[in-house]
C-alpha cells in the first residue's frame, strides 16, 4: 500500500512548537517510528507552509495512491481550495488533527476538508496519524476481501 501523510502549516515546528499543545517530538521522530511499526505500508511524507504547494500534491498523488492522511492545520479552516482539491481526487483522504479543534478556538470549528474527507480523526495527538493509518489500512484489507 502507497499511503502520503500532507501536512500543513507550522507542522514543521512539532516538537518546538506549543509543546503543551503537541507534544515534544518531532514529526520526523514521529514518522519513523510509524513507518518502522508499519514496515509493509510505503509510506512517505510532505509538509508545507504553502496553500498551492499542498493543493498541488493532493493533485499529484490523488489518482495513484491508496491513501492520503491530511493534516491541513490552519488551512483546514480557511481553504476551499484544498476542500475543492480533496473532492476533485479519487483517493482516500482521512483529515487529521493533532489537538481537539473543537476546544479550541471558534474559527477552528469549521472544516472545509471534513464534508469531503472519508473520515476524521482529531485530538489524538500524534497518534491521529496512526490512527489514520491502521483505517486506511483495514479499509483496504475489508474491499480486498
């Protein structure tokens, strides 16, 4: 199985950033330790900062591969470009969030991502990836069967 982890937004800072809020570890810590648990699945990894760079890689990978676990961070939000993206591809796309946006802040209560995502996975910490993973994962496994 070819599955990507997109993720927006800051989520280069994990480890540094609001480490009350995320955590310590770094999202390279992190990826290697899923992808050494996970040793069948070839997984990869990209991360931006930018709106289009994240849109063009949902395009890019939306017809090819078996899955895409997205955290768009604050882009979740505000973007009815890379909603438009994730609706326009064929591929499997399970939103992720690290916090519970719910508890947030008002302006993260609303997903243009969620009404055309296959699933959402928030407030887990890191392990929403994982999370993510394994239903991508026995969803595949279910059809296969």
């Amino acid at each position: 199985m070819k599955i990507i982890i997109i993720n927006g937004p800051n989520l280069n800072l994990l480890g540094k950033r609001e480490t009350d809020v995320y955590g310590d570890l770094s999202f390279e810590e992190f990826y290697n330790l899923l992808s050494e648990k996970h040793p069948n699945v070839r997984l990869s990894s990209f991360q931006s900062n930018i709106e289009g760079e994240l849109i063009d890689k949902i395009q890019e990978v939306g017809f090819s591969y078996d899955g895409i676990i997205l955290n768009a961070a604050a882009y979740t939000h505000t973007s009815v470009g890379i909603g438009d993206a994730v609706k326009a591809i064929t591929t499997p796309v399970i939103e992720v969030h690290i916090s519970n946006t719910f508890s947030r802040e008002d302006f993260r209560h609303k997903s243009f991502v969620s009404p055309v995502a296959s699933g959402v996975i928030i407030g887990f910490g890191l392990q929403s990836y994982e999370l993510a993973l394994v239903s991508l994962l026995e969803n595949k496994n279910a059809s296969e069967t």
